[in-house]
C-alpha cells in the first residue's frame, strides 16, 4: 500500500512538473524566473483599498476611489513634506482626483499657463516616482498608458543626482508643452498615479440598491486593474434576479420603487416596467401610478416569497407567511397568535376565500402574464448579464487575502457562539463548510443546468433567517403593512453578538485555515453607529467593521459617512469618511 502511495505522489510530481517546463523549457528559464519571484518577495507590499456596501452612490464611490481614501494625498505628503505649502499640496491632490476638471479652473485664474504646465509636470513626475517605488519595472510598465508610454518610463525613472541627463529631460518637459500636448499629459500621469497608489481593489459587498448608479460602478469595476468582489445580500438579490428567481425579481422592482431609481431598470438595464405600471393602474385607479405600482409589486413578492417558503420547508421560514392570515373586513393580521392591526388596504388580487394556503399564494392570470414579461427582461438583459457574469467572474461568498478574511454578513453562529447548523438536503453544514455550500448553489443557480431550487436558494441568500449574507430575521411584510412599529424589529444573528469577543474572531479565522497572528476579518453589511458609540476595530483589534457609508440615507443613524480601509506596507489604517 505505501509503494501505491508513493508511486501515485511521484506521478503528480512529474504531471506537475510536465506542465511546469511548457513555461519554463529550461534550467535558464526557470532561474530567471526563481530569481525574479524571490526579489518581487522583498518589495514593499503594494497597498490594498477596501470599500463596502456602495450601495449605488457612484458620484461618492468614483471620489473615494480616485482618491485611495487618502492615499493620493499621503504621497504627496511624503513626496514634498516640508518642501510645500499645505495650500500648494491639496491643490496638487485635486488636480490628480479631477485633472481636467481642476485645470479648467486654473485656465480662468492663470495668466501664464506655460510655467503653471511646467511646474505641475515636475511635481507629478515626482509623485509618480515615488508611486511606482514599489512595483517592479515590467508591473509600472504595463500600468502606462500607451500614448505616453515611452516618455513617462523616461521621467519616472531617472535618478536623481544625474546631471549629465538633466538637459535631456528639461528638454522632453518643454517639447511636451511646446506642442500643445501638456494637458493630456497631465491627465495621463494623474491617472497614472491613480493606478500605482493602489494596487488591489476590495469590494467587501452590496453594489446594489438604494443609490442611482450601480450600473456606472459596474461599469468602472469592469475597467478597474485589479479587483475582488465578496457579494452582498443585495448583489445577491440581483444576481438572483438575471437568473430568473421571480421573488428576487419582485423584490428588485419593489426596491427601486421605493427609492424612485427606475430609471436603473428601464434606461440601463432595458427592463420596460409597462406592463406592471398598466396592471397597477387598473387594480388600484385611484391612486398615483408609481404608488399603484408599488402596491401591486408588493402583493406580487408576498405571493411569490410564499410560494418559494412553500416549496422548500428547510428554509424553516413558514411563520413568514403571513398574507393568508390577513382579515380584510377587520383591516387586522395575526402573527405570532397575536392581532395587529394594519394599513387600509384592499388586496384586491388575493383569494382569501381560497380553500388552501397554497391557493392564496397563486397569481392570478394578469399577475402572472406581469410576471412573465418581467422574468424574461431580466433574464435577456445583455448590460445586466455583463454584469453579472462579472460578478460571478470576480465574486465569491469570502475572500481569503494576505491573512485578511473577507466577508459580508456573518458566518452564523447559535445563542452559545458555536457555528450553527443549517440543514439542507438532510445534510447540516456549519462554518465554513456552509458558505462554501452557499457559493456552489449560486453558482450553479447561474449555469445552464440551474433548477427552481437553485434560484430559490437566491432568494434565501438574499432573507433566508440564516443566510450567511443578510444575517437577521427580514420582517418585510410588517413594515409594509403592520401599524405597530414594535413588531418592525429585525433579530440578528447572535453573530453580531459575538464577533465583539477575541476569542470568537479566532474560531472563526481558524475555521478558514488563518493561525498568524496578523491575521483578521474585515467585515462589511452593519453601518458602524459613531452617534451611540460605535467603532470600527472590534473583539482586540481582530475584526473590522467597515461599512462604507455610502448611502445617504444612512448618515442620520450612524452620524458618519463611514469607514474605508487602507493595508499596505505601513500596516492597516482606517479611513473615517465624514457627512458631506
């Protein structure tokens, strides 16, 4: 038996090393290259740039990101020091931000605008230097844009103190501005600069929902150099939603109704909402359209979240059925054995009557003619599929990345801080295991052997009471429709509990393979609340919160814009964003 063992570990060393020598063909080749990987392992570490929960705000998203939470302005800080005025640095920073739009200014105030070219050249020149300090020669290389390639490699890597070239590149600043080309070049190394000050990009979930442009961000990610994406439980309702899970669809439409960003659908996703606006104003004639719409959406998710609680019992979220426990005539529901009365409403499309719960949670022939139109938009979206399929390109549930684990919501744990099981299938999965379970179904939801099951279980990720991505007790229904805000709220998971104790942060990284002492989680999903005393660095410094902030509507509970993160050579540093 051990010969077998042996003889089976000699044949995977020569499979490897088979498919090793078609890169490296011979013994030069292959000490170039040993030499090369042992030197870029004694480079400083290239900064890495962590940002979460967007939430569609692009205008704040683009600034942080041109900007490296600071990072621009750190550089230029280190570059001139002492040498500059505070004034004359932020000026700097801002024309590396907003190139074009900083210059257009400077063209009404600047009376001669050769020397401002001049210095401004050598300053960025300095600061693109001390950006591509790090990288190695072939990496600055391939970050150079190419119509000035040449000439930036020139200037970035002279060395100071060599006065024999000092004509020569005097004379390369001055043909460059001779020439009218001084501003495309001054935009050329800003975004240069841009490109070197972070090296990797961390998008710790939720792109989707709420702001205006999550479609631009898509866009910009896609162009971005080096990027990875943990989903949020609101990219998970959209990705839920391009797969064709009608109760995610719903929740989507119902989303951006709420917060009037319909244009998202019909102008940037080509998803005409005509058919359910035309339903709406039938059913409910005597009220705005858009509020109409928003009724008859409403009733359409209640309906279709019941018939996904129906299907698969080990969700165990029967107590969220709720619409066929609404008594119309009396305006009352029950939940929990209790009576609670709700907003006027008719449902003049539930069936109340019906003989069967099941009956209740049926469409009725318009409803579902509605909701057919509607999947297929979605599902035959070409710009939403793009972005999809980028986020299943460069997306997972966690992320483990130079001792640092990544994640969303939470890694369930039950009231005494233990993992907690979850059954599917008749199988329990804790930990780990479980969100690595979670990964493989939302994988396969999007793949052409998807079943119902697999979108439902989008669907769950999205509000499922143990979902690893929303990680609290959804109370919807309620909020639509219940009078009686005590019963609004959302249970955590004793996650949120727990993650404040050293010793559960550890379980938790030693259950992905993270022993180093260095090692932590950074953690997005929950706004950090300044106002009621909150901070970021959780359980002795082991885990960080950092929920962007991004969204505005945000910013009155938790006092802050919210936080970004910075790793890098120098160590983790926290970026408190301020209310704007």
């Amino acid at each position: 038996m051990t010969k077998d063992i042996i003889a089976e570990s000699v044949q995977n060393d020569l499979r490897y090393l088979q498919l090793l020598a078609r890169s490296f063909p011979t013994i030069a080749d292959a000490s170039t290259e040993i030499i090369n990987l042992e030197a870029i392992l004694n480079l400083p570490k290239g900064t890495e740039h962590f940002l979460t929960d967007i939430h569609g705000e692009y205008e704040a998203f683009a600034h942080v990101l041109k900007n490296g939470s600071g990072s621009v302005k750190r550089k230029v800080d280190d570059v001139f020091a002492n040498t500059m005025s505070s004034r004359d640095k932020q000026t700097l920073a801002t024309l590396i931000y907003y190139p074009r739009e900083k210059m257009e200014r400077i063209r009404e105030e600047e009376q001669n605008m050769d020397d401002w070219y001049k210095i401004m050249l050598y300053r960025l020149i300095e600061v693109a230097k001390r950006s591509a300090s790090k990288y190695t020669r072939s990496k600055v290389r391939k970050a150079l844009p190419k119509d000035f390639a040449y000439v930036i490699e020139e200037l970035i890597t002279e060395k100071s103190g060599m006065t024999d070239k000092e004509s020569y590149y005097n004379s390369i600043i001055s043909t460059i501005i001779q020439i009218g080309r001084a501003e495309e070049f001054i935009v050329a190394l800003c975004e240069l600069i841009q490109r070197l000050v972070v090296d990797h990009l961390h998008i710790v979930g939720d792109i989707y929902d709420r702001g205006p442009g999550p479609h631009l961000i898509m866009d910009k990610l896609m162009e971005y150099h080096s990027v990875d994406i943990q989903w949020g439980n609101h990219d998970i309702l959209w990705m839920g939603a391009a797969a064709g899970s009608r109760a995610c669809i719903a929740t989507v439409i119902r989303n951006n109704l709420k917060y009037d960003n319909m244009k998202i659908m019909e102008n940037s996703y080509g998803i005409s909402l005509r058919n359910l606006t035309l339903f709406a104003e039938k059913i409910y004639p005597q009220i705005d359209p858009m509020e109409a719409a928003l009724k008859a959406i409403s009733v359409l998710l209640f309906k279709l979240e019941g018939q996904v609680i129906l299907r698969n019992p080990d969700y165990k979220m029967e107590d969220k059925l709720l619409l066929h426990k609404v008594d119309v005539k009396r305006q009352v529901v029950e939940i929990g054995g209790k009576e609670y009365k709700i907003k006027k409403e008719e449902f003049p499309t539930v069936s109340f009557a019906a003989e069967s719960v099941e009956e209740v949670y049926q469409l009725t022939e318009e409803e579902e003619n509605v909701m057919e139109g509607l999947q297929m938009a979605f599902v035959n979206s070409i710009r939403l599929r793009q972005h999809i399929d980028f986020l299943y390109k460069k997306g997972s549930m966690y992320r483990i990345f130079n001792d640092n684990l990544l994640y969303h919501g939470c890694v369930p744990l039950d009231e005494s801080g233990n993992f907690d099981g979850v059954v599917f299938g008749k199988r329990c999965y804790r930990g780990r295991e479980y969100l690595d379970y979670a990964e493989h179904v939302a994988r396969r939801a999007w793949s052409k052997e998807a079943k119902e099951k697999d979108r439902d279980f989008m669907w769950y990720l999205w509000c499922g009471r143990k979902s690893p991505l929303s990680g609290r007790n959804t109370k919807t229904f309620e909020r639509t429709y219940v009078l009686d805000e005590s019963i609004w709220y959302e249970e955590s998971n004793p996650y949120y509990k727990f993650y404040e104790e050293e010793k559960v942060c550890n379980m938790i990284l030693h259950e992905f393979g993270l022993y180093s002492e260095r090692a932590h989680i950074i953690n997005g999903h929950t706004p950090v609340r300044t106002s009621k005393g909150e901070h970021p660095v959780r359980a002795n410094g082991k885990l960080m919160v950092i929920d962007g902030g991004f969204c505005k509507s945000y910013h009155k509970t938790t006092g802050i814009a919210g936080y970004t993160l910075i790793f890098n050579s120098h160590g983790i540093r926290i970026d408190r964003k301020s209310v704007v």
